[in-house]
C-alpha cells in the first residue's frame, strides 16, 4: 500500500524510481540486497517493505524478524556502503498503549507483539549499522491497495455487511498518499531522527473512523456494532491507544499533514470516481 502511494508521487515529481517486488528484492537476503544497490547505485532509498501480517507474526516470528529487523538492517548496511539517503518505516505497534495522551519520541517504546518487537528491532538494528537512518513511525494507514481493516470497511459497508467497530482503541489514521508525500520530504531532509508521521486532528477510535466512512458515503450508521477491543480474541496484542504526534516535523519546517478526516474525503472521493 504505502509502497505504491510513494513511487506514483515520487513519479510525479520526476524522480527515477526503482522498485521492487518481494520476488525482485528479497531484503531478508542480504547478498541479494548488495547486488541491487552495485547495479542502482540509489541517491536514496525508502523502504516500504515489511512483514505486516501482525496476527500471523505471532506464528511465524522467524519470517517477521527476518524481513522487519534483519531486512532493515541489510538495507541499512548497503545504503552506508553506497552513501544513499535511507528512510525506513517503523509503527506505533512498538509502543505498549498504556499511555493515555499522544506518544512522542520521549516515550519509551515497549512492544506487546511480535510484529512490535520485530519493528523496534528493526530501528535499532537500522540506526546502529546507518547512523544516517530516517525512521518513520506511523499508524492506522489507510490507502489504495490496503487490505487492512481501515481500506477496505468502506467496500464492505457499500456491500451492507455488519462490521464490528472498536469503540476503546485509538490511533492516529494516516492516508498512504499524505505519508508518501512525507516519506520523501524526509528523504531530502536527510536528517537522523525519529520522525512520528500521521493525518493531524486529535485521533480517532476504529468506531470514530467507520462512522466518519458512513458520513462521507451516506452509508447506513446501522451497521456498525459497537465493541470493545476486548471482545475481539486476535492472536496479537494491540496498544489500546498508539495515537503520535511528532516533536520534531515543525521544528524542521515540515507543515502538519492535512486532518485526516479530509485526508479520508480525498481516498473516498478518487474510490467514488473508480
Ligand atoms: N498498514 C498499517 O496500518 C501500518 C501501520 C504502521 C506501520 N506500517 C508500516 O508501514 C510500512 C508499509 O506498510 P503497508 O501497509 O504498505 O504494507 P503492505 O501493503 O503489507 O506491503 C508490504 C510489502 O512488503 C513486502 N515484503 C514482505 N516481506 C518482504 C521481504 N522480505 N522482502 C521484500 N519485500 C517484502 C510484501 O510483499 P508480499 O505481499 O509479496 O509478501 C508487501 O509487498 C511497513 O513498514 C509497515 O510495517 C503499516
């Protein structure tokens, strides 16, 4: 999802742009990691590829670890070695939810699942290889070409099935375009930091969300059943509260991203138009 938004802006704006599907580019291999950059020799590198199968990580920590910590290292490694940029993504997943306010980069992350744990394994990973790394954390995306719950429940409201809504968790949504946007700002940037990336606004609960999506379609409020995160018996634990906010973006002179209600106008506008 966020890999698509960044190379259709990075197009845009007249980069030449490579890049590479899991079959192209395994980052969990690092030899194969080394080849691609001697033949690309990459000014900069975003990296968007990640195990991101939160549930399924539980199970399979090896493949998550080898794609969301060793990847991110190996990436790191080659960018030292080719001078280029690097821009990683990394998740609020890393942080316990406990927190009632905005997590900033003062909190101390302290990952609850395993994708969690492999994420930070990967910033840190990243950081000591490439002390040059950008990490991005960002959360509840939502984007052409998701498959997560926050892309794809306004296909099933328009289809008029029943979905459950999570009134007691909260994050902050982020449309993939408005990240990519940022991810290439960044990149430029090229500033060592921990960047926290999202939709300005004050957050929202998954319930929140799925009534903004029925507003803004004329979707039926009905379907929506309230419930409490509690009640969903999900392999992963997940933060009940991961909302961001970034201490640094504005110091840097990097204006807020749009508020992600408009940002969530802006995809269900270009999908009505589809
Ligand atoms: N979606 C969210 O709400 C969210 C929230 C916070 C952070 N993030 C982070 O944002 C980034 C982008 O997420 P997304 O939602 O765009 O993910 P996505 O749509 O699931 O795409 C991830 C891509 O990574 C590829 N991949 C997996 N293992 C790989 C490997 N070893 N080598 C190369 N490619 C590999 C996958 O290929 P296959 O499909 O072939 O496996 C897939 O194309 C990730 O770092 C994710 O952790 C996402």
């Amino acid at each position: 999802m966020v890999a698509r938004a960044t190379i259709k802006h990075c197009q845009a704006i007249g980069d030449d742009v490579s890049a590479f599907t899991r079959q192209e580019l395994d980052i969990s291999n690092g030899e194969q990691v080394f080849e691609v950059f001697a033949r690309e020799k990459p000014d900069a590198v975003i990296n968007c590829a990640a195990y991101t199968n939160v549930d399924g990580a539980e199970t399979n920590q090896d493949l998550c670890f080898a794609a969301n910590a060793v990847g991110v290292e190996n990436l790191a490694l080659a960018s030292k070695k080719y001078e280029s940029a690097f821009v990683t993504i990394s998740t609020d997943y890393v942080f316990d939810g406990a927190k009632e306010e905005f997590y900033t980069q003062r909190d101390t992350p302290n990952p609850q699942s395993v994708y969690g744990k492999s994420k930070l394994e990967g910033e840190i990973r990243a950081r000591n290889a490439y002390a040059r790394s950008i990490i991005v954390r960002s959360g509840w995306i939502f984007g052409d070409d998701g498959t997560n719950f926050l892309s794809v429940m306004h296909e099933l409201l328009a289809d008029r099935k029943q979905i459950k809504a999570i009134y007691d968790a909260y994050g902050t949504p982020t449309f993939a375009e408005d990240l990519a946007t940022r991810l290439r700002e960044l990149a430029e940037l090229d500033m060592p930091c921990i960047f926290h990336v999202t939709n300005s606004g004050s957050g929202a609960s998954y319930e929140e969300f799925a009534r903004k999506v029925c507003e803004i379609k004329g979707f039926d409020k009905n379907l929506l059943d309230s419930v409490s995160n509690n009640t969903l018996k999900r392999p992963a634990p997940r933060p009940k509260n991961s909302r961001l906010a970034c201490l640094f973006s504005q110091k840097f002179g990097l204006s807020p991203l749009p508020n992600w209600e408009k940002a969530l106008e802006v995809f269900l506008k270009v999908k009505r138009q589809k």
